[in-house]
C-alpha cells in the first residue's frame, strides 16, 4: 500500500495576466476569453530560466518537508519539454537533489496524463520492493512553443514544476487506475513546424470533444472497479484544462461543487503538473489528508487519459 506524504510547485517567475495580454492584441475580446479560458494569470519562464530549474526548487522544498534527500531512493520526471534531450533529466535531478546514488531514475514522456501515469509507475516500485520512497516531478516549457498573437494557446498554458514523494504505508493506498488511449487524434494537440520553428498547436474543438466522450467514461469506470460511488469521493481532482472543459465535465458528471477542485484562474494550465499543483493547494487548504478519498484524473495531449483513486 502507497501514500503521497508531501508535496510542492513552484510557477514561472514572470506573471502575465490576461489583461496584458489582450491589451497586446487589440483585436481579442478579454470577456470572451476569460469565461472561456477561466484564467486570469499564466506564469511563464524568463530566457534565462528552464524547466529544470524550477524542478530543482519545488524538488528541495518537497524533500524538506520529510527531513532527509537520502530517504528518497527513486525519481520519476515528467516532462515534454525538457531543455535537452540527454542526459535523461531525471538523472540530473539526482545530483542536483543530493539523492544518493544507489538510487532508480527515468523520465516519462507524457502531458496532461503524466502525473497518473507516474504514480502508477511509483505504486509498482514501491509494492514490488524496487524502491521505498519516490520523488515524482512534473514540469513543462510550453510557453517556448507559443506565439504571442496565438489566441488558442497564449491564454491558457503556463510554466511551472510540481513535486510529490511517495512511500509506502499501512493504511492508505493508491489504486486502482485506469488508462484510455486514442493516438489517432494526436494531431489534436500537438508541436509543428511553422516557418522553420516550432509552434503548439491545438484544435480546442477536437480535444474538448475526446474529453466530454473518455473522461466521464473513464470515470465510471475507475469507481466501478474500486466498488465505489460518486457519493463516497471527498474530492474530484482533475486535469487544470480550461474553464470550459472543467464546467462541461463537472456538468455531465453531475458533481458537487464543494467537491469539484478548480484552482486554474491565478495559475493557468500546467500540463503534467496540474493535478500535483491542486493536491498541494488542498493541502494548504486543511483538505488534503489520508483520512478521505480523492479521485485523479488526468486527460489531453496523445491523445490519453489516466486516473486513479487516493483513499
């Protein structure tokens, strides 16, 4: 049995608001995107900043909260926008991170779906004895994809890392999960070339459509296998998307308000680290502890969905 026993972000130093923004291009409707988008302010990274970076501080913060690096013995980055492609960033972390050397460390490439699949990931390690404490960082560079006069994108995706470290306990536990894959709407969501450089470009349309049809399905299915009813959840943590898709699929799920997380308006879409960033502000907020159930659900670029449950 596995537990999250600490947790830490850390956002892109330079703050944008969508004010700005809008102000920048003359010809966008800040109404129309706010109600749209739901946020208010994105962070992004300065020239002189990398994902990395980021990971390092939110890395350190998390591992101060248990007292001791060397009690961690494994790493999981996630990641799709590393600042090198080798070495594997992960191994970079554990210098970085003073984790002893005898220790297990990989990256995953995955978006929005990222987190789940690494606390899979971790859960495995730690019930089959490879590893006894995992420290998962989630960090993405979208911004570095994104021009400035890209009404789709700008809005929305901001730069940030987020830390988790799991061991394994007794009495709580992390299970089951539930995957759901579809790469033939990848294009969806996706970095082309434009003009020589790279661009994210996303069809919020197609993407919006996979989520309102995989998620809720995903959803019964992952409390059908736990035995559980919606009722029995303390809190639905799911991918920081948009306004637009949060409401529609609080809408068809028929979800509480008071158990609906939605933390996007000051923070923006952090990709792989939307549902770490969440759990952590919960637990600022006295709502995140081991005595309730939560239900993780990540969903978006692949195009994937992976979820899980924490009780």
């Amino acid at each position: 049995m596995v537990k999250i026993i600490a947790s830490h972000y850390v956002l892109g130093s330079k703050k944008e608001s969508l004010k700005e923004i809008c102000e920048q291009n003359s010809e966008w409707d800040y109404d129309r995107l706010l109600l749209k988008t739901g946020v208010l302010n994105r962070h992004i990274l300065r020239t002189n900043e990398s994902p990395e970076d980021l990971s390092v501080e939110a890395g350190i913060k998390c591992i101060e909260k248990i007292g001791n690096e060397k009690e961690v013995d494994s790493i999981i980055f996630v990641t799709q926008s590393p600042s090198l492609p080798l070495p594997t960033r992960a191994c970079t972390l554990q210098h970085k991170l003073n984790i002893k050397k005898n220790s297990l460390a990989f990256d995953i490439n995955q978006g929005c779906s990222g987190f789940v699949y690494a606390l899979s990931l971790a859960t495995s390690l730690i019930k089959n004895k490879l590893a006894n404490r995992t420290i998962i960082i989630c960090a993405d560079h979208y911004s570095k994809y994104i021009k400035k006069d890209d009404r789709t994108c700008r809005p929305i995706f901001s730069d940030a890392a987020a830390a988790v470290i799991v061991e394994s306990s007794k009495e709580n536990n992390i299970q089951p999960f539930v995957f759901k894959t579809d790469g033939s709407g990848g294009r969806f969501l996706t970095v082309i070339k434009d003009k020589g450089e790279k661009r994210l470009y996303m069809d919020g349309p197609a993407v919006l459509k996979f989520s309102l049809s995989f998620v809720p399905e995903a959803t019964k299915e992952l409390l059908i296998k736990a035995s559980l009813k919606k009722e029995d959840i303390d809190y639905f943590i799911f991918h920081q998307a948009s306004a637009v898709v949060l409401n529609k699929l609080q809408k068809k799920l028929e979800i509480d308000d008071k158990k609906w997380v939605n933390k996007i308006a000051n923070i923006g879409n952090t990709v792989s680290a939307t549902i770490p960033i969440a759990i952590n502000i919960l637990e600022q907020e006295k709502k995140f502890d081991n005595s309730k159930k939560y239900l993780l659900m990540g969903f978006g670029v692949g195009l994937s969905v992976a979820g899980c449950i924490l009780n």
